[in-house]
C-alpha cells in the first residue's frame, strides 16, 4: 500500500497555517513520510511544491483554515482528519464534533471545569484530545464522547454517523472499508505477508477479493469478514463490524418466480410440492439446522417461504412433517416453462450444466461448490499455492479435479472432499461440507 492512499490531495492550493515545519524532498512520498514521523505537532496535511521540491508538513487542514490558490503547490490531506463520520466504536475519529447527542457543547480536554477530568492529553498523548472535539481515548463501546459544560452531567455521548463502505451489507462479501483490527482488538496480518502465519489468501489467488493492506475481508464466504492476526497465538479471527441498516434492492419480477436456480425468489409460496407445511426458518422444531435468519440476513429467510439460500436445483424448505426433512417447493419459472422442462423438445433443452451446490453426492467427486472450511474450522490453501504445502504435484496429477482457488475437492476418490490447510502444522483435512440428501448446516 503507498503512503499516500491515506491522504487526499488537491492541486494548485495553498493553505495558511502558523504551525508548520520546512523540509526538502525529492517527491511527495518523501513528504509524506515527513508528516507521517512529524513530532513538534499532529501533522494532518502537507503541500509540496513541484518545481522547488519544498515539502511543508502542516498542523491544519481545509477544514480548519483558510485556502488559497497556488499553482506550483499540491496539497495532500490526511483522510482521517477530513472524516465527520466513525468507523466501528470510532477509536481513531478525528473530526470536529464538539457537543453531544442532546446538543450540549463539550467541555475542552485541557479544563477543568465545571467537571475535572481523569482522562486528560498528558495521560493520553496519542489520542489527541484537542479543543472540545468528541473522542475515544478509552475504547468505550458506545463510541466518541466528552465531558460536557453542563454541571448536572459530567460526559455523554456525540451523535457520530457510521462511515459510509464501515459497515457490511449481508454476510460482508462485498465489505471494502479499512477496519483493520479483529473483534477481539488483535491488529490484522497484512494479506501480503506470510508472517507470523503462513497461508494461500493472496491478491493472486483470490484476484477479485481486494485482499489489500491488513483490511478485514470476507473472500470465502464466512459469517462475516475476518483476517489473519499478528498475534502468533491466533491465527484468525472475525472482524467486528456493523451491519448497515440498509439492504441491497431485490428484483421485482424475479422475486415472484424462479430465474436460474431460485437463489433471488422473494415469494410467499409455502407448501412444498408434495403439500407439506414449510417449518418456519426462526425455528428448530421438529427439524434442527443451521439456517438462521439473523446469521444469513441476506438470505430472505423469512416466515416459512420457501427460499434458496445453499444453491440448490431449486428453492426448499425445511417441513413440517416430522417425517420428512426437507422438500423443494413447486414454484412458476420466469420463463413460462415447467419446472424440470419434461415437455420441451430435444432440441429445445439447453445444455447440462453443472449445478453449483453446497453439498455433495456420493464420494463428492462431481462437487464443484466454493467451501473453503475444514471440518476443524481451519481455511483451504489455493491448489495453486506452494505455502504452507507445496502442490505442485497434485495439480499435475489431476488436470480434470477442477482444482480452483481453494474450493474443496475430491480429486483421488477419497470418501469425501477434502483440501490441503493453511495451517502449517496440519497438512489436509475432510471439508465441512454435508451430503445433498441431508439439508444440515453446522
């Protein structure tokens, strides 16, 4: 990641700032560095002139002082400065709030009244408690706060809104903000680094997962996103994030019927083709599984309706029949045709193509799914990685395995799918995947 992916800059501005410090420099990276090891104040910007290679770290910003224009002159500003939003519990916000949610002005850090402060700059030097403006200095759970100039309260709480991209739709597949710590506190491992944990999670094996700098992902379709931990006792662990309190927009016409396998129907129908009741997805009665609403948001697991939420032919439910587990459900095609197309002719049946399920038949030789889960928890290596386990051979060996990414396969007709670990310590390892017969999630 380059330095300067922190700052926001602006050509051909000047800002008036009184506390600043002069430095030369080849470039702007040299700059930013400079500001980045600044020590005689917080340094939240820097200008750096072209022609002179005149590198200026400054104490102000755009949204403390005044701008003017200059046209040799380009501005970098510290992102984190410009923020009037938090991300998580908002430990590293540095706006400008300064009152709390009822309205009531902060109280500046440095005084003491009308409430004298145990949490003070001195004893705080790195979470810069400047003028009146809301922080975090003690990791509370609630976010930013100050004391307050009324006597009758001594701290409350700032109304701070989430960063926009800081919290995740569904299960955070798609999740790019830059939280970067695990919900335990642990700092991320760098995606790019093998150290102190080695492993297959790489920008070229998982090309479309954005797996930059040391930011939480989810690029294998976990509960939510995650990361590798610095700390050589823990391996992984999930990033605390917050859901956003809005959800992507379904389709109108397919909700109604079934498009493809189903995955997007939002109907109401609730009866499986043999007539039998829809259990309720919130309940465990009379079938236990592991499709819980509040787990899987984005799943449309609602009342009893029948859903698609693991990819199979078509959407199922879970009976009510003790006798019967589970049924697929008798649903229009968007198309017009009949489900299982029996009468169309020869010539109109399209291509079989391979189904896409998080289960497997038989030995699971034909699975082509995307688990990347052992059955201890632990994460696939990419067949084509050579770390932790070198592959190699296994690629040359079975050309035909379709061994992607770090999907989990039976290429050698072992009694399930199975995948080499990320684990150092544990060469391979059975998948957590369950037969197609049996609509268990663990």
């Amino acid at each position: 990641g380059d330095v300067l992916d922190d700052y926001l800059r602006t050509d051909g501005v000047w800002i008036l700032t009184r506390n600043k410090q002069f430095y030369e420099t080849n470039n702007e990276i040299e700059c930013a560095e400079k500001c980045e090891a600044e020590r005689n104040f917080n340094c939240r910007a820097f200008l750096f002139t072209r022609k002179k290679l005149q590198c200026l770290t400054l104490a102000e910003n755009t949204k403390t002082t005044l701008i003017f224009s200059s046209t040799d002159s380009v501005l970098y500003e510290k992102r984190i400065y410009l923020l009037q939003c938090k991300r998580g519990i908002g430990k590293d916000y540095r706006g400008t709030e300064a009152k709390t949610w009822r309205g009531i002005p902060c109280q500046k850090w440095t005084e003491k009244t009308p409430h004298d402060p145990n949490i003070t700059p001195e004893k705080y030097p790195s979470a810069e408690l400047e003028e009146n403006y809301c922080r975090n200095p003690d990791d509370d759970v609630n976010g930013p706060w100050c004391y307050t100039t009324d006597p009758a309260i001594r701290f409350d709480y700032c109304n701070i809104p989430e960063c926009e991209g800081q919290c995740m739709m569904c299960n955070g597949e798609d999740y790019h903000g830059n939280v970067s710590r695990t919900e335990s506190g642990l700092e991320c491992q760098r995606w790019d680094a093998q150290e102190p944990h080695m492993h297959g999670y790489t920008l070229k094996h998982f090309p479309g997962k954005d797996l930059k700098m040391n930011y939480c992902r989810n690029p294998d379709g976990e509960l939510r996103p995650w990361c590798f931990t610095t700390s050589p006792t823990k391996r992984w662990e999930y990033c605390n994030i917050p859901r956003c309190t809005t959800r992507p927009p379904v389709s109108g016409l397919r909700s109604q019927c079934i498009s493809g396998h189903g995955e997007d129907y939002q109907g109401r129908i609730a009866i499986t083709e043999s007539g039998n009741v829809c259990q309720h997805w919130n309940m465990q009665f009379p079938h236990k599984h592991g499709w819980i609403p509040d787990r899987y948001p984005c799943k449309g697991l609602e009342e009893n309706y029948c859903r698609n939420p693991d990819g199979e032919k078509r959407p199922w439910c879970y009976t009510s029949n003790s006798s019967v587990r589970w049924e697929y459900c008798s649903i229009p095609r968007c198309d017009g045709t009949e489900q299982g197309s029996a009468g169309m002719s020869n010539w109109n049946v399209p291509a079989q193509i391979p189904q896409v399920e998080e289960c497997y038949r038989g030995k699971g030789l034909s699975y082509r799914g995307t688990t990347s889960i052992t059955e201890s928890g632990r994460k696939c290596q990419a067949w084509n990685s050579k770390s932790p386990h070198n592959l190699e051979k296994i690629l040359k060996k079975f050309p035909n395995a379709d061994l992607r990414e770090n999907y989990c396969r039976n290429p050698d007709g072992d009694d399930r799918p199975w995948c080499f670990t990320t684990d150092p310590n544990k060469i391979w390892e059975y998948c957590n995947l369950r037969r197609c017969d049996d609509h268990t999630e663990d």
